[in-house]
C-alpha cells in the first residue's frame, strides 16, 4: 500500500522560511510525478507545485512562483518543498500527492495526511 | 489560466436523494475532469478520473459525465457516509497547472 506522511510544518513568522518534506513507502518512488497541494483554513484546495519523476521538469503556481522550491531524493524516497518569503496568505495545510497518468490522462492518488504551516507574527 | 467553477457551493439533501454538482471549465478541457471527496480533518479522495472513469474501489452510486466545457457529478441514491465536500480538477495542462474548482459542501438536511 502507497504510503505518504508530511512533516516540517509549523508557526512561522512572515518573511520567514520553511521546509516541507513527504516520505514515500510501499511505491517505487521515482517512477513517479508528485505535487504539492494547499487549503488555507476553510477554504478549498489550490494546487502549488508539481516535479517529474526524474526532478528535471518543474511547475508551480503563479502565487509561490520565485519563493517556493520543490525538489526530490529519489534514493531517500522523499519530496520537498522549500518556502522561503512567506506569507500570512500561505497559511494552509500542506498535502503531498502522487501523480497517476494513464493515456494522457492525469489525477493524484494517494495523498499524505497534510501538515500545516502557519505563517503569523 | 483555466478557471473551474462549480455549482451550487453548498447543498442540503437527505438519505437516498439523487445528488448533481455541476463544474464549468473557462475553456474545452475534453475528458481531463476529474473529482474528489474530502471529509472533515482529511485528506481528499479520487472518485472519477477522465470525466467518467470510476475509481477502484468507489462505490457505483458515484457516476461522472460530461465533456468540453461541462461535467456533472451524480450520487444515485445518498448515503450517510456521502456527506463530505467534492472538489473537481482540470488535468488538461498535464503536466503541472492543475486548477480545482473551489468545491461543493454536501450535508444533511
């Protein structure tokens, strides 16, 4: 069974850093694409950031576009994400999804329970 | 961008009621449509990918159609365990620059 567990959440102050990590088990971690997905409290999901399976290929949302850095260790089966400049407007819980594709097709399955950052002074 | 809207953002049904929420894609997505469910305090859930595909282990009361622009999401016959919060999720610029309309809130009435 597909795994993912997030971890490095936490209160941050604004203008302040974090990094987010997900774990993989029971999946052969670098066959796979991944994303990174927020929901601020009480609000609906906003998709943040997506990595192939090799790290070479990188997409992010326009509103973390220039301070948040996804990347991935396929010989520790972990993904990151690196926020640097936050914002009160980042506060969200974080989830890690795996990428299924299938003739052409995309959707995310499985998703990690999520860890929230709080971004506050 | 694609913008994804649906409708109604909340509902009030009953046990056995037929259910639809409708998403609206800002441009021709074709079949790259897909939903999820979300529970309180959880994370969300793939019920339909490719418009109508149902996931393994979904219940059949879950059906997905549409196409182009439009796409429906029906609950044959509500059950308790039913009431969450449903999102749907354009993949047609896969990779990356996935957008979630801003979700349907299903409860009791």
């Amino acid at each position: 069974e597909v795994q993912l567990v997030e971890s490095g959440g936490g209160l941050v102050q604004p203008g302040g850093s974090l990094r987010l990590s997900c774990a993989a088990s029971g999946v052969t971690f670098s066959s796979y694409e991944m994303n990174w997905v927020r929901q601020a409290p009480g609000k609906g999901l906003e998709w943040v950031s997506y990595i192939g399976s090799s790290g070479t290929t990188i997409y992010y949302a326009d509103s973390v576009k220039g301070r948040f850095t996804i990347s991935r260790d396929n010989t520790k089966n972990t993904l990151h994400l690196q926020m640097n400049s936050l914002r009160a407007e980042d506060t969200a819980v974080y989830y890690c999804a795996r990428e299924v594709d299938l003739l052409g097709f995309a959707w995310f399955d499985p998703w990690g329970q999520g860890t929230l950052v709080t971004v506050s002074s | 961008d694609i913008q994804m809207t649906q409708s109604p953002s909340s509902l009030s049904a009953s046990i056995g009621d037929r259910v639809t929420i409708t998403c609206r894609a800002s441009q021709n997505i074709t079949s790259y449509l897909n939903w999820y469910q979300q529970k309180p305090g959880k994370a969300p859930k793939v019920l339909i990918f490719a418009a109508s595909s149902l996931q393994s282990g979904v219940p059949s009361r879950f059906s997905g159609s549409g196409s182009g622009t439009d796409f429906t999401l029906t609950i044959s016959s509500l059950q308790p365990e039913d009431f969450a919060s449903y999102y749907c999720q354009q993949s047609y610029n896969t990779p990356g620059l996935y957008t979630f309309g801003q979700g349907t809130k299903l409860d009791i009435k």
